[in-house]
C-alpha cells in the first residue's frame, strides 16, 4: 500500500521537471534577440521572439485584388450577368468596382475586390466559397463580341 504514494510523487516530480525544462526563458538584458534560433526540421532554423513580443514586420497574406469570373448569361441585348466566388468577407473581401472596358472586338470585364480591414495573419478564415452574381450594363448590345475577364484574361463563355 505504500507503494502507490511513491510512484505517484515520482510520476508528478518527473512530470514537473520535463515541463519546466521545455519553458521558454526570456534572454538576460542586453542579448541580441535576432541571433536566437531554434533548429526547425521542416524550415532549417527560424527565429523565436521572446515571450510578451510579437513578430514585427508587415503581416505577408496574399490578397488578390480581383475576382476571377466563373459564368456568365446574357440577360439583355446590353446586360450581362456574371457569376464569381466569393468567400468570408473579412478574409476574401467583397465586390467593390466593376470596371467594363468596351472595344469592336471584346468587352473586358474587372470585378476588383474590397477589403474591410487589414488581414490578420493569426486569425483563421473559413474555407467556403459561394456563388455570387452581378449584373453588367455595357454601353452597346454585346453582339459577336467576346467577353474577357479582366483579372485573368481568360475568355468567357457567355450563355446566350
């Protein structure tokens, strides 16, 4: 019966050292914080900030500055509906200026994206995307024209 309490207090003392080994430490005043690296198998080495700092820089998410057009229908001689995804509108942003450029040949179409506010590196983004449509008034029927999506150059169908 004695041995139970033992091998308990082993167990937390063993427990107790393994944890407090694998606490970070704050460097003493005057330590040169950027020669701090810890080896990292997948990325070689990287640097460790010190507890209570966060990395300085500018944050490095990508956001692309437009929609890529996945459809389009033709509504009315002059009017295009077209379709793209869209996501969480903190993350992926949402349909701000539609720019149409119009030539003989083709009719290019920008959906430029709106972001509320700056990305956040730290913070998850939901990974859903929804169809989502909007409406295109050109200057003049489309005709035989071609229609461009002008994120991408890519040419759209346009279902008729």
């Amino acid at each position: 019966m004695m041995r139970m309490p033992a091998v308990f207090a082993i167990l937390c003392l063993g427990l107790y050292a393994a944890c407090s080994a694998q606490t970070p430490q704050n460097p003493p005043a005057g330590t040169d914080t950027k020669q701090l690296v810890a080896p990292n198998p997948a990325t070689g080495t990287r640097h460790i900030p010190p507890i209570g700092t966060t990395p300085s820089g500018p944050p490095t998410v990508y956001r692309p500055p437009a929609y890529a057009i996945t459809d389009a229908k033709l509504a009315k001689p002059d009017t295009l509906e077209v379709s793209y995804q869209a996501g969480y509108v903190p993350c992926n942003g949402k349909l701000g200026k539609v720019e149409v450029r119009e030539t003989p040949d083709h009719v290019s179409i920008t959906l430029h994206r709106v972001y509320p506010r700056p990305p956040n590196p730290r913070r998850p983004c939901p990974q859903y995307l929804a169809i989502k449509w909007t409406t295109v008034k050109l200057d003049q029927p489309l005709g035989k024209r071609t229609v461009v999506d002008g994120s991408t150059g890519k040419t759209i169908t346009v279902q008729r």
